[in-house]
C-alpha cells in the first residue's frame, strides 16, 4: 500500500528539536497597547485523527529527525510541484476569529478534537529596533502554535492569555500563523473531563500582533497602600537597556508627577503619598488615569484604588463591612449563543446584573473575556474569578498542578490591576481528599504569595451537622485556609422539595465571612403552574422566596451569588422541551427573557442596604 502521507515543509531549523520556547511572561496592560488585531476571517482544517501531527505511525513529526516531515500544514502554494499535496488552507472554508467553532458551523457542534487554523499577514514594523509578540487572549484548550515554519511553542488551558516574542521570525509580507488547536478533555486536565458546561473549542479569544520598544515597560502593579495614605506597586522594564532607567509615574488627578529609576534588574518598587484618593466602590467606581512613561516607551491605564480585607466575619470594602449582592455567570453569548467574548457581551450580561441590583458577579468557573474585568471596573461590580479546578480533578498529578497554577498565574498577570477583582477562587465542589487539600493548599499559598491584596475563597464541602440531616455545616480542611467560606447549596432543587427550606438550620463554627456561592432550580420560560411543578417559573420563584428565608438565617453571611444569571448551554442537560441541551437554572432565558425568580432576586437586594 502506497504510503499517503501529509506533506509538509517546515523551516530547518527548529523541526527536529522540538524545542518548546518559553512563553514570554503576559505582558502588563496588553489590552491598551497598540495593535495589529488579527481577528477575522481564518481559514482552518478539521483534522479529527491529528494526522497534521502525528506520522501513520503516531509518532509525532516535531521529533523527526527527517526535517523533510514536517510537524505541521504549511500553505500548499510553497510546495514544489513535485511535492504530493492534499490539503490547501488557501481553499477551505473560514471561522471566525475570536469565536468558537461549535457555534459557528454545524457540523462541529460537539466536536471535540484537533482543527487547524491559518492566518497570513503582513507587518511592516514602526522601528526596526522595536520588538514583536503575538498576544493570545486565550484558545480553548491545546494550543500549539507555529509562526512562519517554525514552532513558538505549546500553550494549554483554554481561559488566560499568553503570549510568544516573534521579533526574529517576522517579516514585512506573507507572515504565516498557523495553529493546531484541540479542545478534547482529559482525565489530567483543567477543567478534568467532567464539567456542567459546553467544551467550546476553539480561538475564542483575540489575537494581536503587539510591537514594542525594544526596551519596555513588560509588567506593573498599580493599588492602593494597606494604609491607605498612598498608593504602591512594582514596575518591571524589559529590554537591553532596562537597568537604571527613569520611570515617570503621572496621575494628573491626585497631583503626582513622579520620577523613578530601575534598579540593575530594570525592577523599582515605590509607595508615593497621596491626599483625598476617592476610593473605588460599585456605588462609587472612581477611577483615574495613570501614565508610566521611559525615554522609549510609553503605558495609559485607569485605575481604581481600594482595599478588601476581612474583619471577624465581615468583608471590609475600603475599611467597611459590604454585603455581596451577586449572580453567577457563564461566558456565554445571550442571544447570539456560544463563546462571550465581545464588549458587547459584557454590557448585556453586566447591564442585566446591574439590573437586578447586583454589586458583585462569581465569574464561573474559569476566567472570562477581559471584556468582563474592564467593565466591571468601569460599572462598579466586584467580581469573584475562579479557575476551573472543578469537581474530581487528578489531584495527585504534577502536571495538573501546574497547569492549575499557570492558569491562576495568567489570570492574575491580566487582572491584577483592576479594583473589581476582589476574591481569588481555587476550587468548586471538589471532593475532599488528602490529595486534594495538599493540591489546593499548595495553589493558595501560590496566590497569597503574589498577591496579598485579595481574598481567596472555594465553594467548599458542606455536610450534616453531627449526622443530623435538618442541620447543615461546612466540613472542609480547606476552610481553614481561605479568607471567605463559600459553598453551594441545592435544597429544594437537588436535596428534597422546597418546604424542606422550612427545617434546615446551618451550623458554621468559622468566625469568617460566608457566601452562598450557589443556589438555584431550573425552570424553562415560559412554562407555567403550580409552585410544586418542577420546571415551571413559580417553582424555581417560590424556592427563591424559600431560600433567601432560609439562608438569612446564617449570621455570617456577607454575600449570595445565586445559580445564576442566564441559561446555558451543557451536555449533561437533555430533557427534550424543557432543557434541550440547556441547564435551565437562568433568572433569564438565552433569549434574553426574564423569569418570575429574577424579580424575587431584584427585590430582595434592593431591600438590602
Ligand atoms: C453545581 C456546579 C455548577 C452546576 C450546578 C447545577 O453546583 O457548581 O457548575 O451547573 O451545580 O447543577 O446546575
């Protein structure tokens, strides 16, 4: 049988090495630096068998040594012809990009796999001096990425940013990337191979081609000190000449105008007093615009400053106690279905909470669009962001951890400077196991350790009171560790019928905050009767009535982030004409229709101070 094989060519250099290069760490503020976007239209392949990659041996071609296989499709029309060709990016069909591929054609509506994407650009850069990255805002889930024939490297978590510096790769015409993209689960992965939501695959977020100087301002912190009498924070240059520079720090509103000098690993730290600083509230989102300046480069932001600590059982907003009035939130699209990823999004999912007198959001249960954290810093909703560390995860694998980590460490890289963000969340619903504590404990420190200026919490485990079922406790190692106990209850919906609110009591011995990080019962639009009808709106109303009776109760609770905002879309949720691949558990159907409960909800925040 005559071998078939996928042709390919590849750049000499790097095939056979298959050397993985570091990704860069995520550059500070990437959102307002000058771009080239590369979103749009881009040609892509459905490879289910990865034959892109593997030989017919399933041996990877990167660890060839023949660098005549090579590790990837490149475009066909720089074969040779004598070279056999059977695949041209050049003539199929495109997806757009940012976006997720299940929603976007049919045929790959549950696909899990591997498809290949192709975009070609040209670059002329502004100073030949300048460096160049391309800056991921985050591709769901495997992402190996090759730049003009060569691999930068592989990339795996489908929800932070990364980036790869492609200065010495770039060219002014018929730049090439191409990305192999696979969004299949894994047993070691994060998320792990069960999850209540749809596995979106995909480039879901977008892509920019970033030029700057060759000396840089890479990363920075920017907040409010623990005193507040100032504020405090880190800039880091990057570059040849990063030692010893002057860092101009501006912010025109509080009168500061100071200049800075890099140490010899181009690093300064400063804390620089300031008088009358308006702190950032949901009721007060005042921010101010901060310029850092060097001889080469220059960074906008807007910024707000506060503080978020806790006191006994109480979480202190810029030294007072604020109740956390939330929803929770998937990255979905209201209306139009699939990925979130557009301003657009944002404003219907955060106009909605607003809405129904909401100050905070639980951002489930991965990191959103950055979109969402702007926004929220704009519109005053403290967010809770999690990574998806969610349910039987493989506890005792190294590389599970580190994906976790990494995962945590990329969120934070992006959103460390926004106000909004004010807990850290490890886990949710994940068994408790010795293996699982040492796994968690290990990812809190990791966040304590680099930033101390945010919460951490988990939805925790919760269980019967000394074996008795009608009182109800927090039994979770993990507890002692986090600064707010969270956990997600279900009576009235999973555990029991509604009147059940009615008998529970909840014994939490933690002199802590605690957020009922879910509760909820599904109910599809639209569908009407009797209050103990499971499925129809005055059901999922009448146990939003039940439970915020019940819950009151606990005399530390300081928030609520009810399950949740919108209806979405899952595998697990197939009960033809009620849920129809939906969990109906939406105070607002994906049409953007608002149920009876979203209203019990909104009444009784706004009765709350
Ligand atoms: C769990 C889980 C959610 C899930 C919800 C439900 O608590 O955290 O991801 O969607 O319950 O059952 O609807």
């Amino acid at each position: 049988m005559k071998l078939v094989k996928w042709t390919i060519t590849i750049g000499l250099v790097m095939c056979f090495v298959h050397m993985v290069l570091g990704q860069e760490a995520v550059l500070s503020n990437a959102y307002n630096r000058k771009c080239l976007s590369l979103d749009g239209h881009w040609k892509y392949i459905v490879d289910p068998y990865e034959n892109g990659f593997y030989n017919y041996r399933y041996e990877p071609f990167e660890y060839q040594s023949n660098p005549g296989n090579g590790a990837f499709f490149t475009n066909a029309k720089r074969k040779s012809p004598a070279d056999l060709v059977e695949y041209d990016f050049d003539k199929m069909d495109s997806l757009i990009v940012p976006g997720d591929w299940n929603s976007q054609d049919d045929k790959l509506f549950y696909y899990e796999g591997t498809v290949w994407y192709k975009k070609s650009f040209d670059y002329i850069k502004s100073e030949e001096s300048n460096s160049v990255i391309l800056y991921f805002g985050a591709i769901n889930y495997t992402a190996d990425v090759y730049f003009n024939s060569k691999k930068l490297g592989r990339h795996v978590g489908g929800f932070t940013p990364f980036q790869f510096d492609v200065t010495e790769l770039l060219r002014e015409t018929d730049n090439y990337l191409i990305i192999k993209v696979d969004n299949k689960r894994a047993k070691e992965g994060v998320p792990t191979l069960n999850t209540d939501w749809w596995n979106y695959g995909g480039i879901t977020r977008s892509i920019k081609v970033i030029e700057l100087p060759q000396t840089h301002i890479a990363d920075y912190t920017i907040g409010l000190a623990d005193d507040m009498s100032g504020i405090h924070g880190t800039i880091q240059l990057q570059g040849n000449s990063k030692a010893r520079q002057q860092v101009q720090l501006q912010i025109d509103e509080l009168d500061i105008d100071t200049s800075l000098i890099t140490n010899a690993s181009g690093q300064v730290d400063y804390t620089i007093i300031a008088d009358d600083i308006k702190y950032w509230s949901p009721d007060s989102p005042k921010r101010y615009a901060i310029t850092l300046t060097t001889d080469a480069d220059s960074i906008v932001d807007t910024i707000g400053f506060r503080t978020i600590t806790t006191a006994g059982s109480d979480i202190m907003l810029n030294g007072e106690p604020i109740f956390l009035k939330g929803i929770s939130i998937h990255e979905e699209s209201p209306i139009r279905g699939g990925r979130a990823n557009t301003r657009e999004d944002a404003e219907m999912l955060l106009g909605w909470a607003k809405e129904l007198g909401c100050n905070f959001v639980r951002l489930a249960h991965y990191p959103h669009n950055e979109h969402m954290i702007r926004l929220a810093d704009e519109i005053g909703l403290m967010i809770w962001e999690e990574i998806p560390v969610y349910w039987t995860i493989d506890w005792t694998n190294p590389d599970t951890y580190n994906n976790a980590e990494n995962q945590l460490s990329e969120v934070l890289s992006r959103d460390k400077n926004r106000a909004c963000v004010i807990i850290w969340s490890m886990a949710n619903e994940t068994p408790v196991s010795e293996a699982r504590n040492t796994f968690l404990s290990k990812l809190a420190t990791f966040i304590k350790h680099k930033d101390s200026t945010r919460l951490i919490s988990a939805a925790l485990e919760q269980k019967n009171y000394n074996g008795n079922p009608l009182v109800r406790t927090i039994e979770d190692p993990f507890a002692e560790i986090v600064d707010v106990l969270s956990f997600n209850q279900y009576i009235g919906w999973y555990d029991g019928n509604i009147e059940k609110c009615q008998t529970i009591s909840w014994h939490i011995d933690q002199n802590k905050p605690v957020i009922i990080s879910e509760f909820g019962a599904g109910a599809k639009y639209g569908l009407h009767g009797p209050r103990d009808e499971r499925w129809t709106e005055e059901y999922q109303e009448y146990l939003y009535q039940e439970t915020i009776q019940m819950i009151d109760q606990i005399d530390q609770l300081r928030g609520v982030s009810p399950w949740l905002l919108v209806d979405f879309k899952s595998p697990r949720r197939v009960l033809p004409n009620i849920q129809d691949n939906y969990n109906r558990k939406g105070l607002i159907s994906e049409k953007g229709e608002k149920k009876k409960a979203f209203f019990v909800l909104r009444d009784y925040y706004n009765s709350k101070e």
